[in-house]
C-alpha cells in the first residue's frame, strides 16, 4: 500500500486507511526508526506498570527514618503554642 505524506500543521504525517487500522483497540501507537522504515506498534499505556510499582515499593521499604531527619528542626508559631509535646 502506498501513502502519501502529508503536511498537518508544521508536521507531515501519513492518514492511515480503516482498513490498516481495523482490529487495533489502542488510541496511541509507538512509532520507532530502524534504518528506512518506520515501524507503529499499539501502545499499552500499562504495560509495565506492575514491575513499576514493585519497583518503587521496594525503594520506598529500603529508605531509613533518618531520610526524614530534614523536617525535625522545621517548626511554626502552632507547634511552639498549641502542641504539647
């Protein structure tokens, strides 16, 4: 199938027939360069984002109670009135 590339804007870009696109459920495709082609593929925004979130949990259980140690002098008028420590 051969597309004509079109200006869009201060872009060019390529309209792609219903035909090519029937089947794909995803709203956003990931566009990569290998050599002279250009490959789209369906983007999964989730994907990955179970390794992700393991990822941060595992780094947030790692930290020390002194990462915290900044906030112990940063003190207001309520603390100094109203709490009684």
């Amino acid at each position: 199938m051969i597309l004509d590339i079109v200006k869009i804007g201060n872009s060019k870009g390529v309209r792609l027939p219903k035909t090519l696109l029937d089947g794909i459920t995803s709203s956003k495709v990931v566009a990569e360069r290998k050599g002279d082609s250009i490959i789209l593929k369906p983007c999964n925004p989730r994907e990955g984002w179970v390794e992700q979130i393991k990822k941060v949990l595992a780094e947030e259980k790692n930290k020390k109670d002194e990462d915290m140690s900044m906030f112990e002098d940063i003190t207001n008028e309520f603390d100094e009135g109203e709490w009684t420590w």
